[in-house]
C-alpha cells in the first residue's frame, strides 16, 4: 500500500494493545472430549481497580466462558468477542478506507455500533454488517452462507462496484480504493498442542481490469505477528493474466489478456450479468461481460503456535491499482474457535451417500479414514468427502497439515440399515360409501404420512404416521400410498401404492315410456328403454299384477325390449347392477290393455300438389270410432270436430294453406284412450314472383327491349297481351316496335306459368311518342310528402342512355347529380329540406339513334 497503509499498520502495532492477564500454570487433571478446566489467576487491582476501559467487557466475557468452562459445559477455547460480527456492528475490529495511491481514512477500535461505512469521500456503503442475507447481483450465491452443515449468521461486505472515477478528478485516476478491517486477537496461553483455530469464509466479485497481474482487482486476508506475517494463513485473490499490458508488468497500462483457464482452474466464474468497463482511456465506457466472481469457500487456520501471544488478522478488498475497475468481498467467520471439527452425520443410512468435510486449510494436505466397509468415493486429501455407508459404525478421522497447522480430529458413526418403503396391501374394489381398511406390509422404518390421489398425479397428505389406515366413505377411486423413512438419517421413500377402484352405486333408473296404452285390434309394439340407470342390464322381469316378477330366460341385457303382441295388461322392469355394489330395480312401466276396437279410418288424398294461393279437398271415411276432430293449423272449410252417427262415416274439408302443411284428422272411440291420428301432406309451391320491368317511353320506330324474369325456373310459359306491336308474345323478352297508328300508351299483363298450372303475372306501362327522341322536364314539383308530384325527374323518350341529370340552385351550386334513368330530386341538401324558389336543371342524353341531346331549363319549388 502507500504511506498511508503503513501509517495504518504501524497503529495496529502500537500501545493500543489490551493488558495482558498474568496466568499460572494449568492444574493438570483428567479431561474427555474437549473439554478443560482452565484457572486464570487475576490480580485485585488489575480487575477492579484499573480504570474502566473498553478492553474490561472483552475480558469480562472470557471470564464467563472461563467459569462455564469450569462447570464442564463449555468447549476447550474460546473465540475472541464478536469476532463472528455477532453483535451486528463493528465492534472490536478497526477499519480503515482509502485510495491506494493516496490518503486513507482509519476508524480504530472499539466501533461499537458502527455498521456501515462510506467508500473513501462518497457516499455510498463501502464496509457493511449484514445481518439479513440477500443474493449477490453478479454470483448470485447468498450473502451469508451455509458451509459444510455450519450455517454462518452475519458477514460483512468490503468494498463496492464503485471505482474512484466516481471522485469526479480531472487528469490520471487517483488510484483505486482499498477497504480493509482489522481484528487484534490475543491468543489465549497453554499449550502449543492444544489446536486455537480460526475459520473464515469468503466470496468474492472482481472486474476484470485487463492490467498485468500485480494491478488486477483483489481480495486478501493477512495474519500477522508483530514483526512478520504468516504467509501460510494470509491468501490473496486476483484474476490472473498474461501480464501483456502496455508500459510492462510494473506499468499501469491496460490490454493485458485474462488467463481464463487460470482463473476457473482458481474457482472463478463468468458472471451473465454485463456491467459498464472503462478500460484504458474510454471515458464513455463499454458494456461487457467481463465480471468474474467465486462462491463461498472455508479456510481454516491455527493460532496455537502463538500462545500468549498477540496476532492481527485483516481482511482486504482493493480496486485495481489505477482505479477504474471494482473489487468487492463477502467475509463470514465461525465463532467456534476449538480445533479442527468435521461436520457431517453422526447418524448415517447403510448403503447410502452422505459427505464428511472440515473446514479448508490453505495449501493443506488431508488425511481421512472411515469405518470398515466404508468407500470413499471422491478421495481423501480434500477437506470434502463422499463416502458410501457399510453396514457397520465406526469413527470417522481427518488429518490436516500445512506450514501453519497439524489439526486431527474424530466423530463416531452409528448406522441404520437403509429405508425399505413396502407396498401397501393390496389393490381391490368396493362399492361408493364403503370404508376400506389398509395396511403398509415389508416396510423397513416408520411412516411418515400417508398419500393419496384421484388421477395418480397430484396427491394429498393424510396425517396418519400408522402402518394401517381405514379410508373412510370413498366415493372416487382413489390409489394410496405411505411416506416411510428409517430415522433421519436415511432417505424417504414411498410405497408402492395401493389403487382401491370405487364403483358407482346401482341405479335402477326408470323405463320409459311409463304407461303405454293398447286397444283391441292395434298391432303396436311398444319400445321400452331403460334411461337415469348406473350400472348394466343384468336382465329384465314382466308381471301381469305388479307383484309377482319373473326373469326373462334367457336373460335380456339390452337397455331397449320391444314388447310382443298384448292381449293382456303387463308391467316390466329392468335390474341393474354396477360392479361389486348390490343390484337395483329401475322403476316399472305399464303396457295397459284395453278390450276396445281401436278407431280406424282411411283418407284420401293423403299427399297432395297444390299452387300458392289454391285449395284442396280433402276427404275421409271413419269405419271405427264415435268422434272426429281437424287440426287448427291450416285454414279449412269446414272445420272443428263432430260425433260419428254410423259408421262407415265420410266426412270432406277444404284446405288453403298458404305453405307446405300437415292437416290432421283425429278420431277417438269410446273406451278406447288411443286416438287415431291420420295425416294429409300438402305441398305449396311458392309464390310466383315476375318482373315485367319499369315503365318507360318510346319513339315511333325506336325498338323497344323488354326483358321479363321470374323466381322460379320451373314457370317457363311466357304470354303476353295484348300482343300488340311484340314480335313475340310466348317469350320473356320480345322485341316491341311502334308506328304512326300506335295508341299514346299501352299496358302489358305478362304471364309466367309452371307446367303444373301455378303461374304469376306483372304489368309494364310503355307511352309512345309521336314525336322525334325527345326529354320531357315538369316545370315544378311540389315535395310536401303526399304521395304526389314529390319528386322531379326528366321524362325520357326515345333515349337509350342518360348521361347526367343536375340541378343548380341559383348561386350556381350543384345541389343534386344522377345518371340513373327514373331517379329523380326530392327537394333536400343533404337532409335539409329547401324552400321554395328557382332551380336550373341540365339533362344530357343519347337517344336510340346514338345521338347525343342535351337540354336546359328551369323549374319551381314550390311548398
């Protein structure tokens, strides 16, 4: 660092040490575990009469470890205070910020309630306590971790994404910022053997500066003595490059290549998360990929060389060293202090896969072994491994070693023979509403809960932790299962499952129809079905008195039976049955038999052609029966009802329907409920529709085009009278030509007739001028909306085609424009009615000849 580091560590060193406690020997004694009872000896006035200092409450709190120490219920060290920022503050440990390259700022110890400080002259958080973890926006891992089963509760940040371009200078950057904290430990006295160890987690996020390697970004932790650091316990963390940067390796140029492979090898990872580089002299910035960050990772170091002594321990994160590119680090700390530990289960599940681990050691060798009958899958010298169970407990043990410790420690396992989830005895099925009693067989453990589901795919928990359980009520098939685990340690399975199917209750239903009716002579069978039923047909039963039943032999089974001639009364039913549920009876239906000749009656003509607009005869005779009645539906003459005198019995009508229709004739006799019910089918044709055209004016010698059509095809019989002046009078279009001897109007009737008779007819008005092709234009109109004279329009003869009609008002505005033969004005603009006055009108035409008229004029509006 700069003078300002060393000012820094130099403070570090001073007289702001804490007394130290004189001791006396340990009292030798028999310990287990790691537990030990050590006796402080303290004098008076050391305690209580020297001034109260900030030092006293760190003590204090070692004396209260010292006495449950020696109630045996302590471990064998104790970690300095809030070295695991336990209290949320700072407190205990010193801090400093700054720039590299320039001045720092220091916040000595004690820093109670200190929990946040500013990056070197901004605002923004540079050194934080956290105490509620989040995820890290570039590596995404937690910001206060759970490592090897030890679940960290507080950490702190050191630094931030921001760079000293932030300072606003003008000219070179000042340097980039750096941001350690500081914690003096004294190292209790005893023996050199006895582990005093200390574990810390860190993760780190650097941007990736593209400077030779000794200016990248970093991260690093030094543990120091008073005149030396110990190199073995003090790592630091870059991102590697090929130190290719312009102005050589001690230079502060940039462009120097990342050592990719390095780096991961080293346990870094390329965030997706692209952030704004300011590389070299872009000022503006480039948005790259180039944030590599590394998830936390444990180590783990030994102090019990340093007995009685004082040791610093500092956690740094520094920008690069010319400043534009960040660095930032999360440190978490144990508060165990007590020697090696291995975490992991002490209670493990033969045949399965669990993980032993210890904290890290830097640059350490390990050592494990395991119970016999144990693999170990991953390999022994790394602080993590994967072991497969045998059936037999044991110890597991692991030597680490490096420059800075000799750390063992050991852990008894007991084992459980693996889960064995049974089955569930057994698939069955009963009837809805019905409770089914299960039971878990061949399991190995306890239930966990019970399972079950409709579709096999979504389940529901059933809180029962018995190996039976009755289902209650079930009206769904439902399948069951049990969760099963053999103690905590060993993994839960299910069952295989069980699938009770539930069947729907019988339903007998009903037949319809209920009640059929049969008189003398009918031949009508009626067809009984069975409908509303759950089940199937198990067969059907008959009774002549609704009481004593017999089976059909053999039996029926379909859901329809049609009946056999009846010469008597019967009922009938059907017995359902679905699944393993009791059969049930649909209701019973009655085929009634009546000792009365059925009516009978013939009628004629029973299908009929009729034209639109014409009427039938219709005519029947009543053999059997004593009342008739005519349906309503259709226009008849006569119609009602009457009383049958004698039979045979002939009775007629006249029908004009208007379309196709039904007439029906009812006849009913006496003791007997059937009526007869006999149909006349009458076919309408639909009206006959022609058009003979518009009336229209011609010219002596002009030759007139009529063009007639009509809406059905069929009507393709063409007259037209009188005849005169057509050159065909059978035809749709004659050609029409007039001379001097012609009348001054003639009217056409035009007649299309079908082949059948069924005909319709139009009329055409033709006025024939004597004259040469002229236009004929009114000289007033009055449009008061009564029907007459309510529209102004040019009469046309002897004109083929109309080119325009316009009128003008008397500023020369057009007010209304048609080329439409016929259409005319009717004395509105735009929706508003005019008043009266002038209008002057211009028609231009071309007559039958193809010369071209044109004519102008005025007219009067009149109100």
């Amino acid at each position: 660092m700069g003078r300002q580091r060393a000012e820094w560590n130099q403070w570090l060193r001073s007289g702001n040490h804490f007394p130290k406690i004189p001791e006396i020997p340990p009292i030798p004694f028999q310990t287990t575990n790691r537990f030990r009872i050590i006796i402080v000896q303290v004098s008076i006035e050391e305690f209580f009469v020297a001034p109260i200092k900030t030092w006293m409450k760190k003590y204090l709190l070692c004396f209260a470890a010292i006495f449950l120490a020696a109630a045996g219920y302590s471990q064998l060290q104790t970690c300095p205070t809030n070295i695991n920022f336990g209290t949320g503050d700072l407190s205990f440990w010193s801090a400093t910020t700054g720039l590299i390259n320039g001045p720092t700022q220091s916040y000595p110890a004690p820093n109670t309630g200190l929990t946040t400080i500013p990056e070197y002259s901004l605002s923004n958080t540079g050194i934080q306590v956290i105490t509620s973890p989040t995820s890290d926006p570039f590596g995404f891992f937690t910001t206060v971790p759970t490592i090897n089963g030890y679940a960290y509760k507080y950490s702190i940040m050191l630094g931030s994404s921001t760079t000293s371009r932030a300072l606003g200078q003008t000219g070179r950057n000042p340097g980039g910022f750096i941001r350690a904290v500081t914690y003096v430990i004294d190292v209790p006295a005893g023996s050199t053997s006895d582990p005093y160890t200390m574990t810390y987690a860190y993760a780190m996020v650097l941007e990736n500066g593209t400077h030779n390697s000794n200016e990248q970004p970093l991260f690093k932790a030094t543990l120091s003595t008073h005149d030396s650091v110990i190199t073995c316990a003090s790592p630091g963390y870059y991102l590697p490059t090929f130190n290719n940067a312009a102005g050589g390796n001690g230079g502060s140029g940039t462009g120097a290549t990342l050592d990719s492979a390095t780096a991961k090898a080293n346990g870094f990872t390329n965030s997706p998360v692209p952030f704004m580089n300011f590389s070299g002299t872009n000022t503006n910035g480039t948005l790259l990929y180039d944030i590599w960050t590394k998830g936390w990772t444990e180590v783990t170091f030994d102090l019990s060389p340093y007995r009685g002594q004082q040791v610093t321990l500092t956690f740094e994160a520094d920008n690069c060293r010319p400043g534009a590119h960040f660095a930032y680090a999360y440190v978490a700390l144990r508060n165990t202090c007590a020697g090696l530990q291995i975490s992991g289960k002490q209670i493990a599940c033969t045949n399965t896969t669990v993980e032993y681990s210890v904290p890290a050691l830097a640059g350490a060798s390990y050592d494990w072994t395991v119970p016999a009958g144990w693999t170990i899958n991953s390999g022994a010298n790394s602080n993590i491994i994967n072991v497969t169970v045998g059936a037999n407990g044991g110890k597991v043990t692991n030597h680490e070693v490096n420059g800075c410790a000799d750390l063992r420690d050991t852990i008894d396992i007991t084992t459980m023979p693996p889960t064995v989830a049974g089955r569930i005895m057994s698939d069955t099925t009963i009837c809805s509403g019905t409770n089914v009693p299960l039971s878990l067989a061949d399991e190995v453990g306890g239930v966990l809960k019970w399972v079950s589901s409709t579709d096999g795919v979504t389940w529901r928990d059933i809180a029962s932790t018995s190996n039976k359980y009755t289902a209650q009520n079930l009206t769904a098939s439902t399948h069951y299962a049990a969760l099963v685990q053999n103690g905590s340690a060993c993994s839960i399975d299910t069952s295989s499952a069980a699938f009770v199917t539930v069947d729907s209750k019988s339903v007998g239903g009903k037949v319809t129809p209920e009640l059929s009716n049969i008189c003398l002579n009918e031949t009508t069978r009626p067809l009984l079905t069975l409908v509303n039923n759950i089940g199937s047909v198990l067969n059907w039963q008959s009774s002549f008195n609704s009481s004593s039943w017999g089976s059909f032999s053999p039996a029926y089974q379909n859901t329809t039976y049609q009946t056999g001639p009846i010469t008597q009364t019967q009922y009938y039913r059907a017995v359902v049955k679905s699944g393993v549920c009791p059969a049930d009876t649909s209701d019973m239906a009655t085929v009634r038999f009546y000792n009365v000749p059925a009516p009978q009656a013939t009628i004629d003509p029973q299908n009929s052609n009729i034209c639109y607009g014409k009427s039938i005869l219709l005519n029947a005779t009543i053999t059997t029966g004593t009342n008739y009645a005519w349906g309503n539906s259709v226009p008849l003459s006569p119609g009602g009802s009457g009383v049958v005198p004698s039979v045979p019995y002939s009775i007629s009508t006249t029908a004009t329907p208007k379309v196709t229709s039904n007439v029906v004739l009812s006849v009913t006799n006496a003791g007997c409920p059937n009526p007869l019910r006999d149909t006349f089918h009458i076919e309408v044709t639909k009206p006959i529709i022609v058009h003979a055209g518009n009336d229209t004016a011609v010219v002596i010698n002009q030759p007139l085009q009529f063009n007639a059509s009509v809406n059905d095809p069929n009507a393709n019989r063409w007259t037209w009278a009188p005849p005169f002046g057509l050159n065909s009078s059978s035809i749709s279009s004659p050609l029409g030509l007039y001379n001097e001897g012609a009348p001054a109007a003639i009217t056409y009737v035009v007649t299309a007739e079908t082949a059948a008779g069924c005909y319709g007819n139009d009329t055409i008005t033709v006025k024939i001028f004597k004259t040469g092709a002229s236009i004929f234009m009114p000289s007033g109109f009055t449009p008061n909306h009564d029907g007459r004279n309510d529209v102004i329009r040019p009469i046309l003869a002897g004109i083929k085609q109309l080119i325009f009609f316009r009128v003008y008002n008397r500023w020369g505005q057009l007010v209304f424009s048609t080329s439409e033969v016929n259409k005319g004005w009717d004395g509105t603009i735009n929706g508003s009615q005019q008043s009266s006055q002038n209008f002057v009108y211009m028609v231009q035409a071309i007559d039958y000849t193809g010369k071209t008229i044109v004519q102008r004029g005025n007219f009067v509006l009149v109100r």
